[in-house]
C-alpha cells in the first residue's frame, strides 16, 4: 500500500471549512483514496473515498489532484462534533479491506 | 440495524492469562477484521476472517487466532497475555474484498 503523509493536527473554527491535506506520492493507477475518522474512544467511522475524480456525499468532499499524488478533505461547515483524528488511507481494491491506518489527522474545531 | 457489535466493552486480565472478544457483524456482512490500537496510535490490523477461515494477517505472534462462525460471528483470541497487549481491540466488518468497513466500538483491555 502506499505510503500516507498527513500532518499530525490542525484546528478549525467552527461553522468554518476544515480541509484535510493527505500526500499519496506514490499511489499506484488501481489504488484508491480512502479517508476514516475516529472520534474519542469510539471506532473508526468511514467518511469518503475516490480514485481520480472529486467526490461529495453527505459529510464530506474529497478533492484528488489530477497527478493523484495529494488529496483534500473537505468538512464545509465544521462543528464541534467534526473533533477527530482523521485518516487517510490509500489502498486498491483487491487488497481485500485490509486498511492500513497511518497516525492521522487530529482535528480540533473551536467555539 | 444494531452494526457492529463487540463484548465486553472493559476487560482486566493478569499477565500470562488468556482471553477472549466477540463481535457480531453488521447484518448482511460476512468479512470480520480486527485491529489492535495502542493509546495515540492508529489502528493496525490483525487477521481477517471469511467463510469461517483466516484470510489475511497482520504481523501479530501466533498468540493471536481467530474463528469466525457460521453466522460470520467472530472471537479473537490471546494467549499468555502480556502486559504490551494491553489496547483497545476493534472489529470491522464488511462485504468480502470491499474496503469501506464499519467498526464497532471496541473492547479495552488492560493486562495487569
């Protein structure tokens, strides 16, 4: 799988955009983006995923640049309860779900 | 839908004990992964289980099995725990090969 660079923490104002930066340098051609949160002692939560083209569903957006090797998440109007460690993960389809998590994203939206 | 389902949610046990957590799928999977995450690490997977049988496994000793029933249940199983094995132990399930997984919310375990 490839390797994830994401940076260790980030905040945010709440009711504003968070964006999520993922480095995926050397993604290969069939691998696929996947991005996870895990809100305090909770599991893992599935949030979005993309190959090449953005995508948008109901908590989020995800913007892959045409070379594929970053990616953004997007949260457009953050709330306190968006506070996580966001994940990025890159992985093909045929790896048969095994997800390899990286250390993530700590997400602090502020009042 | 009651997704994913583990028990206990807390367990303590003494060095060189064994245990045992279960996990119920979310209904219609069949796959079940589980996952080890240490305090302030990211998850890191152990084995995977599909029709009743080991299907991938994480670098983990031979400490760690598995079985999963055939109602795609799951147990995960450890011998002679040590107190390194104390973490919160997740199970996932989903669709056989299909990446987007739901977790439950974790069995903690401390070794004493």
């Amino acid at each position: 799988d490839a390797k994830t660079t994401q940076p260790p923490s980030m905040d945010c104002a709440e009711g504003r955009a968070a964006n999520l930066p993922c480095n995926h340098s050397t993604i290969s051609g069939n691998e696929y983006v996947y991005w996870y949160r895990q809100i305090h002692s909770q599991g893992p939560q599935y949030i979005i995923h993309g190959l090449k083209n953005n995508e948008t569903n109901e908590m989020a957006s995800l913007i892959i640049t045409e070379d594929r090797k970053s990616s953004t998440l997007i949260l457009p109007h953050a709330t306190l309860r968006d506070t996580a460690v966001y994940y990025c993960i890159v992985i093909s389809n045929n790896q048969g779900g095994k997800l390899i998590f990286g250390q993530g994203t700590e997400l602090s939206v502020k009042p | 839908d009651a997704g994913v389902t583990q028990s206990p949610t807390h367990l303590i046990k003494t060095r060189g004990q064994q245990v045992t957590l279960r996990c119920s799928p979310k209904s219609g999977h069949d796959t079940v992964s589980w996952y080890q995450q240490a305090l302030g690490q990211g998850p890191q997977f152990i084995f995977q289980y599909y029709e009743e049988e080991e299907r991938q496994r994480g670098n983990f000793p031979d400490r760690f099995s598995g079985h999963q029933f055939p109602n795609y249940s799951s147990e995960l199983n450890v011998n002679a725990l040590l107190l390194g094995d104390s973490a919160l132990y997740l199970c996932a399930s989903s669709l056989v090969g299909n990446t987007e997984a739901f977790f439950g919310q974790g069995t903690r375990l401390t070794v004493v």
